[in-house]
C-alpha cells in the first residue's frame, strides 16, 4: 500500500513553466522543439488560428522515426477524447432539428443499452447527464480498454461487452467522474433518431462541411500513409494501431490542417466560413455545466458537453484534452479574443503536452489585456464554521482503485483573511479568493472552480474543480495516516530484521529460536503484499510517469502480469491469517519475546492491509473481467 501512495502522488507532478512566453513563432517552435527533444517525443502537429485564418499550421519532429519521415500539416494524429466534441455536436444539432432534448432520458431514446441505476424512477440518467460526466457511472473497465477488435466492431457490441460497468453509483446530476461509455451511448441515441451510423452522421455533417477532408474514425489504407506513428516513452519504440471500441470516445484521426478548421468552427460560433452548422447558443451551451449542483451557485469555470475551462491564469480557455496509447492532444480556443490552437504529439507523455500546450496558450495570450479579476466578497461567519475542516473525495473516476485514491485525495479548507485556503497533508497550498459567498477562484484567474455545496443527505460537501468532496473528521484523516506509517514501518521492519535472525539461525546462534514458522510466515505475506502493491504500481506505470493511459490496455486481458496481480493478491492475506494462526498455537512456546510479539505485531499489519484491501474489492482481482 505504501507503494502505491508514493507512486500515484507523481501522476500530475508535471510542474509550473515560470519564464515569459515566446513572442513570435520562430521563438514557440524553438521552445517546442526542446520539449520535444528534452521528453524524447519524436514529433507534434501544430495548429494556432485566429477567427478568420489559419496562423500557423505546422509539423515539427518525425511522424516515423525508424523512416526519418517528418511530421506535415497533412500528417494524421490519433486524438482521443477530443473526438468526445463531436457527439455532443451531433447531439446538438438534432436538438436544435426538434429530434431530441438534452434532457431526454437515455431509456427513451435507448431502451436496449443496458444499465443500472437505482435513483432511475427519480433521477433517471438524461442526456445532458452522459455528456457532462455526470452519470455516475463507472469508467469503462480494463477488459474495455483492452478490445482492440482490426474488424471494426459494430456499436451495439461494444456497449454488450461493457454493460456492467455503466451501473450509477450516486444520483445523476449529483456529481462527476469522467466516463469513457458516455460518448458511446450517445452515439447509439443519435444512430436512431437519425437512421444514420454515428460515424457516418459526423462525416456528412461535421467532417465534410467543415473541410476537414482527412479526418476519419477508421484505420484506412489512407489513413495508414498518412498516420503519424505512435511512440513508447522512449520515442524509439512504436504501437500498434489501437481499435477503439467506443469509436465515439476517442477514435478520431485527424490532421493539424483538419484541426486548424475545428479551432475555428468554435471561434465562429458554430460556422466556418459562412457555413452555419450549429447556432451560436448552442456552442454556448456546449461550454457550460447546467447539470452539477455548483451549476446553480453561479458560474463555475467547469465541464460542459464535452468541453471544458483550460485556464491559464485570468484567461479561460474553452476546448478538451485527449490521450490514446502513445498519443496526446490538446485543442483549446478563447472565443471572446478570436485565437485558438491544437496540439497533437505521437507520444503518450502527458508531461511534453503540458509543457508544450503552455508554451502555446503563453503565445496565444501575448499581447491580450488579462480580464478583471473579481473582487472579493464577504464570507459569513456561519459558513466559515460549518465548511472549515478536512475532506475526503467521494467522485472517483475508476471504483476499483477508490481504495488508493481515497488516501490520496483529501484537502484542508481554512478560512482567513477574506479568502480560503487549501492544503493536502499540509502540502500544495493554494489561496482562494471568495467571487460569492459559495464560489472561490484561485488568486490569479478570473473565474470560480471551487463551490461549497449545500448540503446532502446530511453531508457536507465541496467542489474542487471536477471532484466532489465530503466533511471528515480530523481524526480519520490523520488515524488513516498513523495507520498507514506503522503499516509501513512494521513491514519495512520486517526485511531489516529477517537478514539478522535468518543468518543467526542458519549459523545456530540463534538462542530461544522458537518455531521458525512464527518467525517465516509473516515475513512471507510482507513480501508477497510489496509483490502485490509492485506488480499493481508496475502495471499503472505509465499513468504514473507520463500522466496517460500509457499500455494500461495491457492490464485488462489474462497474462502474466494480471494472473499474478490476481494470485498475490489473495496469497499474502492467506499468509497473514496463517501467520496469526500459527502465532496464537506458539503464544506459550519458549522463543524470544521480543522476536514473537514483532512477528505478531507484522501480521497484524498485513491483516489489516488485506481488510482494507477486501473492503474496496482489491482482493481477488481480476483486472481481464
């Protein structure tokens, strides 16, 4: 368990860039290409638009480097999640035809996608819901990520095979976990109010009005020419091409020249060109949250329809962010000031994407006078009392690995001087200043991401950003600290002392050695409990070191590494139990005190790891399921 603390804390420690911004273009390439070089990404399709022209369409770097081929404008680029964008257009516009409602529930329009929700009489799961993350469901399982089917895969397969993890796990509407199943039962919606096949609708629709004449969900052969290839962390070693079952999700390949054309479709309000495609109230919509209790609090800068605020400082972006198996994308535009850019590498180094999105967002921004920023306002005794304290998230993304992230993601609210302040065990201070009594900016943007919540249920709750958060007692939180440290100590304890009692033994100078099994057993479920937390670490590696879902697909078919995530995770409690066993039959045998009460005292330890683990489903588990 210490391992997986001190590992997921490095999965956003990507760092602030604190020089000045390039001011021109030879400048933004040179700082690109040093990012390029510096993280070993081979090469990035670059975008930067104004609301009437293309800026700066460009490629830098190789798109296949055992080739020497270098990146074009006309070089495709997997971009992930941004092609989310594209089913909430599609959505829409049909809306805007009189064929649907975003309030429309998903059982109208799609009774035969399976899901569960136990709220479904009184908070059904609507449209809005899927395309705001606010389902409540489950991200799509391991097993899903890893269907990689060369024959395209028709929808309402894909939607089969991954039924059991749409299932709500709170309210809809009531609070966000990003879901990659969303954009596919929305896909499956627009299929049959338009009798067309989603991928088919965007073509005709989206693809072709807006010019973006290269842009395809499939791996043709022409996309295959012209596909950048995609790279390992060590910029050397390719992937193969990844099918992506929920095509609507994340399956789009697109050029920097069809990305330049999309920037500006959103800068022009839903036009490009004269051509008018969606109303402009509908690009509005798309970038505002209606569905999340702070929605009603005011405006927060939050997640939209599949779009969200990229800030940087005052200035709010609006776009989305995407990320394939060795490939990242960011397109982001401020509609207000008429600029926006895309930024595609052939790399999964979530690190290269922020410092070169950064790089881009400080050139865009230039010569821009930064928006006001709002003035304070009062806070209320009352609700500085009841909402000062510790809190615990309650939104994770993945259930499976909520026992972990739960540790992880807790924050101090302090009140004072006019404002509040935010810490995580006394680290990563922020300081927010009050926009209303229950919205809160940080000090240098311009727009609110935290919200006190009204109550629920009883519970008092916060918003940061895309989480929600619970009031805990101070003493949890710090009890799940003491327990985690002696946990840790115990065990590391327990690979010091082993190489001075084995070898003592060994020589028989070991006096009032007691049975060897009190001593062996729980030593043995302390190294298979740091195998378990390994191998799980080992698997998550590229979340971890590169902020992507860096091969993580391998973790969700039968192999070696997820057969023995599976075995280790139900042998090390199977060795503590036996540890405490046979420690309770020797508890009157001649042996050295001290010796008996600390191998008690480590399977102890394990014990309460494996309970803990068992709680939250860590046991037993079958990653390919």
């Amino acid at each position: 368990m210490a391992l997986l603390l001190s590992a997921s804390v490095l999965c956003n420690a990507f760092g602030a860039d604190s020089k000045a911004g390039p001011k021109s273009i030879p400048e933004l390439q040179a700082a690109i290409e040093t990012v390029l070089k510096e993280t070993r990404t081979p090469g990035a399709g670059i975008a930067i638009v104004s609301r009437d022209k293309a800026d700066w369409v460009a490629g830098i770097g190789k798109a296949d480097v055992a080739a020497n081929k270098p990146v074009t404008p006309e070089t495709l680029f997997r971009i992930g999640s941004v092609s989310k964008g594209f089913a909430a257009l599609a959505a829409l516009q049909l809306q805007e035809e009189g064929k649907l409602k975003l309030t429309d529930t998903v059982s109208q329009w799609a009774p035969d996608v399976a899901f569960s929700n136990q709220w479904e009489a009184s908070d059904p799961v609507r449209l809005v819901h899927l395309m705001e993350h606010t389902t409540g469901f489950d991200d799509i399982h391991l097993r899903e990520y890893a269907l990689n089917n060369e024959v395209p895969i028709e929808l309402n397969a894909a939607l089969a095979y991954g039924a059991d993890s749409r299932t709500s796990r709170w309210p809809p509407g009531s609070r966000m976990a990003y879901c990659n199943s969303g954009p596919a039962v929305l896909a499956a919606v627009i299929h049959r109010i338009s009798g067309e096949r989603f991928e088919d609708y965007v073509q005709k629709h989206f693809f072709d009005p807006l010019h973006m004449d290269t842009a395809s969900y499939f791996y043709t052969p022409t996309v295959q020419q012209r596909l950048a290839k995609l790279y390992h962390s060590d910029g050397r070693t390719p992937y193969p091409y990844w099918h992506i079952a929920f095509r609507s999700a994340g399956s789009v390949n697109a050029s920097p020249t069809d990305m330049a054309n999309y920037v500006r479709f959103y800068l022009q309000r839903g036009s490009l060109d004269g051509t008018q495609l969606l109303r402009p109230s509908s690009i509005e919509r798309m970038e505002t949250t209606e569905s999340l209790p702070s929605a009603k609090l005011g405006h927060v800068a939050g997640y939209g329809l599949y779009n969200h605020a990229i800030l940087e400082g005052p200035f709010v972006f609006r776009g989305h962010g995407g990320a394939v198996m060795g490939g990242v994308t960011e397109m982001a535009y401020l509609s207000d000031h008429g600029r926006g850019y895309a930024v595609m590498l052939n790399s999964g180094n979530g690190k290269a994407l922020y410092r070169i999105a950064r790089l881009i967002r400080q050139y865009v921004i230039r010569d821009l006078a930064p928006p006001a920023l709002p003035a304070a306002t009062p806070i209320s005794t009352e609700l500085r009392q009841h909402y000062a304290g510790y809190y615990q998230g309650i939104s994770p993304r993945s259930q499976w690995l909520y026992g972990i992230e739960r540790l992880l993601n807790v924050k101090k609210l302090t009140f004072g001087g006019g404002g509040l302040s935010t810490t995580s065990y006394g680290l990563g201070h922020k300081r927010w200043v009050p926009v209303s009594e229950r919205l809160f900016r940080q000090e240098d943007q311009s727009v609110a991401t935290l919200a006190l919540l009204p109550d629920a249920d009883g519970e008092i709750l916060m918003q940061s950003h895309w989480g929600t958060f619970k009031k805990v007692s101070a003493w949890r939180i710090w009890a799940q600290v003491v327990g985690i440290v002696l946990v840790s100590l115990l065990i590391l304890s327990a690979f010091l002392f082993a190489p001075i009692w084995g070898v003592r033994w060994l020589l028989g100078k070991l006096p009032d050695a007691g049975p060897l099994s009190v001593r062996v057993l729980p030593l043995l479920s302390a190294v298979l409990l740091v195998a378990f937390d390994g191998l799980l670490v080992s698997g998550l590696t590229g979340m971890i070191t590169a902020g992507s879902i860096d091969d993580v697909s391998g973790l969700g078919v039968r192999s070696w590494l997820t057969v023995g995530i599976m075995l280790l995770s139900v042998t090390f409690p199977l060795a503590a139990a036996a540890s405490l066993f046979v420690a309770y039959r020797a508890r009157n045998a001649a042996m050295n005190r001290v010796a008996y009460w600390h191998s008690v005292l480590v399977a102890v330890a394990v014990t309460a790891v494996a309970v803990y683990y068992g709680y939250w489903g860590l046991i037993g588990l079958r990653m390919w399921t």
